[in-house]
C-alpha cells in the first residue's frame, strides 16, 4: 500500500507568517468544529426529548407528560413542529373543557381556565407562524384553533380563521384539505 496515499508535510516553523496563519486556521476550524457538534447535540437532544413526551403520552394519556416534555424541547430548540404540538395540547385541553359540565360553583373557574388553554393554543400556534410563516401547516394549526371555538361565538374567531386558511391557500394552493376545512368553517 506503500505510494497509493501521498503524505504533505508542512513545517510552520521556518516561517512566521505560514506558522500564525496556520494555527489561526486551526483554531477557526477547531472552534467551527465544536460549535456544530454543540448545536447539533442540542437538536439531537431537543428531538429525543420530544419523542420521548409523544411515547410517554402514548402510554399513559396524561397531557401534562407531553407538555412538559415539548416545553423541554422547545428550551434548547426553538422548532415550529414543537409549537404546532404544543398548541395541539391546548386545543386537546380546550375540547375536553368544553365537553364537561361543571358544577354551578365552578363557572367562572372553568371560564378562567377555558380562556388561558385558548390563549396557548393560539400564542403556540402563532409562535409556529412566525418561526416559519411560508409552511402552510402553521397556518392550518392556526385557522383550526379559530375553526374550534367559532361555535361558541367568540369575537373574531370567524374572522382569523378565515384569514389563516387564506394565508394556508397561499402558500399551499393545491391542497384539498385546506378548502374542505376552510369550508367546515364555514358551517
């Protein structure tokens, strides 16, 4: 195997300047080097750390488990599925509230509590949006959440949803399910 690979050597030390240049070279790649396996650790992390919340979440039902697993998440990596999930969780709590009768006594607590998942849903949804406001499920997320609470004839709801699956249109317009649930809204 002798001569199939050829060996360079070079030798900073009979010139100063190739000597700086070189190890500046070093050190740039050196530290290029740790910066992409550091963000690319905390990716890896955040993911597995996500997949972990969904198969806990698989085994035993407890929203709180995948809400705190994706807010782990989402505190080493800012990522728009993350948001999307997390405003999926509110809406999940915000369809089981509505669902249930609660005592006279409870009203305002349950209205209180109502109002703070809507603002969740709609903050992650948004927050998904902004992180990337050219994938059309971001806005899909966002026009479900006003589609949600239509019924109850909340102010505005009709028209954000309108615009959200306007803007979903937009950026995805040949998507069937965008114009069947754009017309879901609409009943």
């Amino acid at each position: 195997l002798e001569g199939v690979i050829r060996e360079k050597v070079i030798v900073f030390s009979e010139n100063p300047g190739k000597s700086f240049v070189g190890s500046l070279i070093v050190i740039v790649l050196l530290i290029v080097a740790v910066s992409t396996v550091y963000f690319a650790s905390k990716r890896l992390i955040a993911f597995a750390n996500f997949n972990s919340a969904i198969i806990a979440y698989s085994k035993d039902g407890n929203l709180d488990t995948i809400e705190s697993g994706i807010k782990r998440s989402l505190s080493l990596e800012e990522n728009d599925f993350f948001y999307r999930t997390l405003a999926d969780v509110f809406l999940a709590r915000l369809t089981t509230l509505a669902q249930t009768e609660p005592p006279q006594d409870q009203i305002e607590n349950v209205q209180n509590q109502f109002l703070s998942y809507l603002q969740n849903a709609i903050g992650n949804a948004q927050a998904a949006r902004n992180r990337s406001p050219e994938n059309y499920l971001n806005w899909y997320e966002l026009a479900r959440i006003y589609q949600t609470v239509v019924p109850l004839k909340l102010a505005g709801a009709y028209d954000e949803g309108k615009k959200a699956y306007a803007e979903a249109q937009r950026v995805n317009p040949t998507n069937p399910l965008l114009k069947l649930s754009e017309a879901q809204l609409e009943l």
